[in-house]
C-alpha cells in the first residue's frame, strides 16, 4: 500500500509556476487520507483568484495517480482555512527570501 510520504513526496513536483515553489513547501497540501488504493487529498491554492488553479489540480492528480499502487487520486479544492506565508515550510521561506 502506498504511504503518505510518497505522495508527498510526488506532489513536491508540483509547482506553482508564479512563486516557483513547490505546493508542499508552500503549505497547500492541508491533508492526504489512503484508503486501499485511492488517495484523497484536501488543497488550497495561494488565493482564490489564482489563475493557475486549474493546471495545479491537474498536475497534482496526475503526479499520484502515477503512483505505483494508487488508482485514483481525489482532489479537494478547499479555502478553509485560508492560506498564508506562515504555513509555508522553512526551506520555502529561505528560498523565497522571506526571513
């Protein structure tokens, strides 16, 4: 069965082409559930008005479903809470100079 690590570690390869980070890092990711080989994952985006939206979803799904051992991959686009540079991991932060 796969394990949340690997589909954390899948969606680090998506990213949002207007901050240049990935959607981990910059704390998008809010939950990943797996149940049996069916991944559901509840996401945000940087603000609701992000034009990109669509292509995140999309590569998102695209880059789970391409798990050996994950079937579908469930995408929820969610915007409680909403999202802020805080929940953004350390790594992001540096690299975004925002220290």
């Amino acid at each position: 069965m796969v394990q949340k690590e690997e589909i954390l570690e899948a969606l680090k390869q998506v990213s949002d082409p207007e901050i240049g980070m990935d959607i981990v890092n910059l704390g998008l990711v809010y939950e990943v559930k797996i149940e049996g080989d069916r991944v559901y994952i509840r996401m945000t985006m940087t603000a609701p008005t992000c034009p990109v939206t669509p292509w995140i979803l999309a590569e998102a799904q695209r880059v789970v479903e391409n798990i050996q051992g994950v079937e579908a991959a469930d995408i929820e686009l969610v915007w409680d809470p909403p999202w802020n540079p805080s929940m953004m991991t350390d790594e992001a932060k540096e690299a975004l100079n925002m220290y």
